[in-house]
C-alpha cells in the first residue's frame, strides 16, 4: 500500500474513534456525575511497531495515528435540588457502592430508598457505609452533614463511604458513572472531600466544546477521504496508462 495512502486510512479511523467518544460524551450531557472521555493523539513511524512478518510489506516509514483514551474528572457543575437524598462531593473523591462486580465508586450522587430503606443509587446498587454495608435509612427526616454522618428523626443512622484513590487515577468506566480500579487489589484512602445535601453534581461535558470538537473531527475525516481516493485514482490512473505504453 502507498505510504500516503497508508497514513490517511490510519487518520480516519482515529477520526471515526473519536467520533464515538464525542458522541458518547454529548448522550451523556445530562447524566449525573458523568465524566467525559478525552482522546489524544501522537504521530507513530512503522519502524517503532512490531516488525511484519513479511519484510516485502515493509516500504518506507508511513506515519500512523496512535490514539490514547482517557477519563477527564474536573468536576461538573452543582445545582440545588431541593431532594434530601441527593448529595454532591466538594473536593475530590467518590462515593463507594456495592455492584456486581464489587465495590464501585461514584459521583453521581442522585439517590433514593428502596421498597425496604436501604439508600441506592439511580440504578439501584446499595450506597455502602463507612464499615462497607448498606445503609438503611428509616424514618421521615434525613440529615446529612459535611463529614457523611447520617441521621434519621434525630438518630445516628451511620455514615457514608467517601473514598478517594492517589493520582493520577488509574480507574475504568463502567456504566455512565461509576469506576473500578484498574489494580483489582488498589486500597482507598479517605477523601477530604465535603458531602453537600440537597444538590446534585451534573455532567462534566461541555456542549459547545463537544461540537465544536465534532465538526473539526468530520472535516479531518472528510480530508482523509478524500486523500485517500485521490491515492487511489493516482494508482488506478497508473496501472491503466502503463498498460498502454
């Protein structure tokens, strides 16, 4: 293949990744606590990837898109929901929650009760306490303070789990909100962070910035194509005028 030629394919399917990342970012724009994905790029020579196994493919040194994925976690804005069970983080840390796949952390701080009390999340995983069980919340009024103590009708209901990990963050995504440890035996340290009752934190995504980011990216891909087509008229032109000759 045309070294050229090579390169513009490489650029367009980095364009149509982060397509899908910017496209993921903006149907989440409304999702509590929902942190963006970001993509970064860095130009690669052939030379520096594993060798072919076939040394007659190698021709020159076509300069490929390597693409890297990662997690933005500024924090989103906060607004006043007037709901006794919706709380946002000040400062850096997460809420632990109990899933299928282990104990998850989370900002998306938008909870409620279950049929039996135990404090949930949207999608209905138990919210975990300070000694890592569910938190059961029985009665008609509900206290939160700064530090995550919990009361209910004026009685110690327990405490939050509010945890934080060092950074950088080495976490994934799972779901739209909620994030496992890359190391499966990571330990999380106790966050400084402040629990604000009665507000929820929204999406860190930027609505103007996401677009304006998907219009460069469209043109960048309608560039590639069209680079690569002309490759391929070239190529075409080649192989027909020589045979002529």
């Amino acid at each position: 293949m045309n070294t050229g030629m090579y390169t513009a394919v490489s650029g367009s399917l980095s364009a149509m990744r982060k397509l899908d990342t910017i496209s993921n970012n903006l149907a989440n724009i409304n999702t509590p606590g929902f942190k963006k994905d970001k993509m970064s790029f860095e130009g690669v020579l052939s030379r520096v990837l594993p060798a072919s196994a076939n040394p007659a493919e190698v021709s020159g040194d076509p300069v490929m898109q390597k693409e890297n994925v990662y997690i933005d976690y500024g924090t989103g804005p906060t607004t006043q929901s007037g709901n006794t069970l919706d709380l946002a983080l000040e400062g850096d840390g997460f809420f632990a929650v109990t899933t299928p796949q282990g104990t998850a952390y989370t900002r998306q701080g938008n909870f409620r009760t279950a049929a039996n009390g135990t404090l949930v999340t949207a999608d209905g995983y138990p919210v975990q306490g300070a000694n890592g069980t569910a938190i059961t919340l029985l009665g008609s009024h509900v206290e939160i303070n700064s530090k995550g103590v919990i009361t209910v009708d004026g009685t110690d209901a327990g405490a939050l789990s509010v945890v934080d990990f060092p950074k950088p963050y080495a976490l994934n995504k799972i779901g739209s909100a909620l994030f496992l440890p890359v190391d499966a035996q990571a330990v999380p340290q106790a966050a400084t962070a402040q629990v604000q009752q009665g507000r929820i934190e929204g999406s860190n995504v930027d609505s103007i910035t996401e677009m304006v980011q998907m219009i460069e990216t469209n043109r960048y891909f309608e560039a590639c194509t069209k680079i690569i087509k002309s490759f391929d008229d070239i190529e075409g032109k080649a192989a027909n005028d020589i045979g002529k000759v």
